[in-house]
C-alpha cells in the first residue's frame, strides 16, 4: 500500500509508515519540529474519510491544553474552513467533537475529564504530548479502545522524550525499526520521526533544509545548551539531567488537578524580579502546612508597573496575607505596598516584604517540601494553572514555567563533568524555582526576625527553620 498524499502533505519517513502499520499499542516519539503531530492528525483525518462510522478520540492531559495546541493545527492546516466535519458555532475551545458525513466521529477530551471522555468505545486513541500522562491513564484507556468498526484498534501516544526513566519509554519495546517487518505481529511498537520528515523543514526535492527549517532546526534547537532538554528536544534521546537538584520532585505526584485540591484557609504570593530576563509571580493557596501553586505568571520584558497591576489583581482575587519578593529590588516592594494602600497581612505587616534568600537552605527546604517523609509532600502544583505563555520562549524552546525549570535545574559540574552538590548551575534557567524557594522560606518559617537558639542550628539554616535540635528534639522557635 502506498502512502496517499492528502490535503497537499505528503508523509515522510514515521509518518509514513502511519499507513501501513497496524500494532495494537504505537509510540510516535521524536524531537521537537519533526511533523509527527501534524502526520498524526494527517492520518486520523484520512481514516475518517475512508472508513464510514468509526470513533477516534483524540485527548491530552487536559481539554483545554488539547484546544490551545492540537487542536489549532488539526483545523488550520489539516482541515479547511468550512469542512464539513466542523460543524455548529461553538469555537475550539468548547468543541466537543468532528462530524464527518459518512457518520465517523473525532470526539476531543481530556484526563481531568473521564466521565466525558470515556462514555463511549473507540477504534482509533490518540494521545498528544503522551509523556503528561501516566502508565495508569494509559492503562485504563484500553477499556474504551473497543469499537471494532476497523479491522484493528488501536492506542497511539505522541511524544518528545522526556527523561530516561519515563515509564513510555520504559513501556514500550526498546529500539526501533525505520522501516518495521510488517510481517511480524508487533502488539506494541515504537517509531522515531525525525526532523527531515517534517516537509516543512526539510525539502526532498533540493534535499536541503527549506528557510524555516534552517532557521529552527539548525539554530533554535541547535543551539539548546547542553543537558536533558537539548538532548530530549533536539537529538530526540530519551535523557534526564545527571546532577538534578529537586530528585525528589516527581510531576505524577506533586502536579494535581484543581477538583482534587482541598479548600484553601489562606494565600501568599512571591516574586521574582526581571525584565530582560523572566520575572516570575506565583500565587500560594495553604491548606495546614501543605501548599498549592495555584497561579504564576512568567514574563519576560514587563515592567515595574505592569507587575504592580497583576499584584494588585490578585491580591484582590485572593486576599494575599503577603508577598514576599526578591531582596535585591527594594523598589520593587515600596511600589506593590504603595498600590496595595493600607494593606495588611496576617501578622499586621505590609503585604510585600524582603524573601529570605539564603540560596543552599532555601534549595533544602524545597526538597524537604517536595519529599515523602513526615506526612509530605508538602509542594503541590495545580495543572495548568500557568497564566498565559511567553511566546518568545515558547518559540525558542526556553522553559516558561516552574514545571519546566524543575527537571532541569542542576548542581554546577566540575572540570570532569561531575555534578558539584554546592550550588546551583549558573546556566539554569531559576526565575519560578526563586518564587518558589522564597514560598518555601516563607511558609515554613513565617517569622523574619532572626532568632538565635544557642547550642542549635543557626536560625537561618534547614534545621533551624524546621526547629531541629542538635540532639534531635524540637527547639521553641518563634513562628512555627
């Protein structure tokens, strides 16, 4: 069977092969900029059209993380306006599913949302950005991938790699075929796309990289620095940071859906400032002594002004019993207390005041936040609750959140290359890990007063500020 050319696309190399394969179970996995999510969508659409009545499902982690990505290029560069499967006046975002005329379904859903999506069987599952998902999801999909309106059923997750130890790579079989034994019965199989698949890029014709492809491909990613993310989204390697900080932090424990968070007794804020580089706000819901991320904006190029206003914002939004900010900008806290008038937090200060930012114990405060022992996790992140995305970022594969600094913050290496557990790499993009050491400091040691406890630990180190005694006993420190 040869591969058809659809819609003007013509599939290369894994998207190719999309045609012919029939595994029960496909991991379509490859650097950033290859076209696979493109030839996915490419291939689901011709299914529709070739085979009357199907259901194909097509989800992300979230609804509406599948709308603001997938979703766009499905109908702006698969479809048309005016295709007949779009139909009604509802937009992307409250799209429920595609209608083809030959009675073939595309229903859209996501994982915060089982009770819609798995209301019904599928032939085709379609999982975008697979690796936000985990191998229980995945799992449980299997009980809707049961239409049988194809000849086959099949579940397929779309990816970048991600760290070494992610269970999809894990998962599935180790290695790949280019050009797979279509004789043998592969129940799972994974292929690579690589970045001269994407047509785009890459011109089979001249056998050169088109403007855009050069541009991107040879400088954007290329120019990546060295570690898990250049490795991941540029050679396509399934890699994890050796000399990570925050092994503790694991995305399937730590990053929670809204509906399960509990209701929040309090919250506080804390900024990082920037402006040619990200600044960063975070706000902090607290529940006992366990905290939730339930807001942040990453931005770079704003200024004081424009901060002061989102400050403003929330505080009204959230009634913030403080705000703690960057030491180094002064300035910065006159201005949001100035804005905020008479603002006061819980203890009668001011609402935005000086973070502690002794960097080391900030760093082990985290760990102690994001670890399992005594009752922890501490640290939660709410899904999508990143507001907005800085867009230059986003084009320049750079990290635009505190879920994408996280993996890749990393000890300094020396000479040899070996990782030197005394303070950060410099190189590390830190901007919402700042936020979130001065949260850390804050929420587990509220009062800024220094207080020495003679024969203990200096007041601003980890054991201090956790109110340890040297003979392993709790010391009487003010605030906890």
């Amino acid at each position: 069977m040869s591969a058809p050319i659809v819609h003007e696309y013509t599939p290369y190399g894994a998207a190719r092969e999309l045609w012919t394969l029939r595994p029960s179970e496909l991991l379509l996995e490859g650097p950033a900029g290859t076209g696979k999510t493109r030839a996915l969508l490419e291939w689901i659409n011709y299914l529709c059209e070739s085979n009357p009545g199907i259901r194909v499902l097509m989800l992300r982690q979230t609804r509406e993380s599948l709308a603001e990505s997938v979703l766009v290029t499905f109908e702006q560069e698969v479809l048309w306006p005016g295709h007949p499967a779009i139909h009604g006046s509802a937009g992307r975002n409250n799209r429920q599913n595609y209608h083809y005329p030959n009675g073939s379904h595309i229903v859209l859903g996501g994982l915060d949302k089982p009770e819609k999506t798995f209301s019904t069987q599928y032939d085709v599952i379609a999982v975008f950005e697979a690796r936000e998902i985990d191998q229980n999801s995945w799992e449980y999909l299997s009980r809707a991938n049961r239409n049988f309106k194809l000849d086959w059923q099949m579940r397929i997750a779309d990816t970048n790699p991600a760290g070494e130890f992610h269970w999809l790579n894990q998962y599935f079989p180790q290695g790949f075929r280019e050009v797979p034994d279509r004789h043998k019965e592969d129940k799972k199989l994974r292929l690579l796309s690589r970045h001269m698949d994407n047509p785009t890029y890459w011109d089979h014709d001249k056998g050169a990289w088109t403007k855009r492809g050069d541009a991107y491909v040879n400088g954007i990613l290329a120019n990546l620095p060295p570690g898990a993310r250049r490795l991941n989204l540029y050679e396509g390697k399934w890699a994890s940071e050796e000399g990570v900080i925050f092994e503790e932090y694991d995305p399937g424990l730590h990053i929670v859906d809204k509906e399960d968070a509990p209701e929040f007794k309090w919250c506080f804020a804390s900024y990082d400032k920037g402006l040619r580089h990200p600044g960063c706000l975070q706000i902090w819901g607290v529940n006992d002594d366990r905290m939730y991320r339930i807001a942040e904006l990453y931005r770079t190029g704003k200024t004081m002004d424009w901060w002061a206003e989102q400050v403003m914002y929330y505080h009204k939004k959230y009634d913030l019993q403080a705000l703690v900010c960057d030491p180094s900008e002064p300035e910065y806290i006159k201005v949001f207390n100035d804005r905020l008038g008479h603002a006061r937090g819980r203890n009668g200060n001011r609402i935005a005041r000086k973070a502690k930012n002794a960097i080391r114990t900030g760093i082990d405060m985290v760990r102690w936040g994001f670890g399992k022992a005594d009752n922890g996790p501490r640290i939660f992140i709410l899904r999508d609750s990143l507001v907005g995305k800085d867009r230059d970022r986003v084009e320049k594969k750079r990290p635009v959140c505190l879920e994408d600094e996280l993996p890749s913050y990393i000890w300094t290496r020396s000479r040899d290359g070996k990782p030197i557990a005394e303070r950060p790499d410099p190189g590390c993009s830190d901007h919402a890990i700042d936020c979130l050491r001065y949260a850390a400091m804050f929420m587990w040691n509220k009062d800024f007063g220094p207080e020495e406890v003679e024969g203990d630990y200096p007041h601003d180190s980890f054991g201090g500020l956790l109110g340890h005694s040297k003979d392993g006993g709790p010391v009487d420190v003010r605030g906890r």
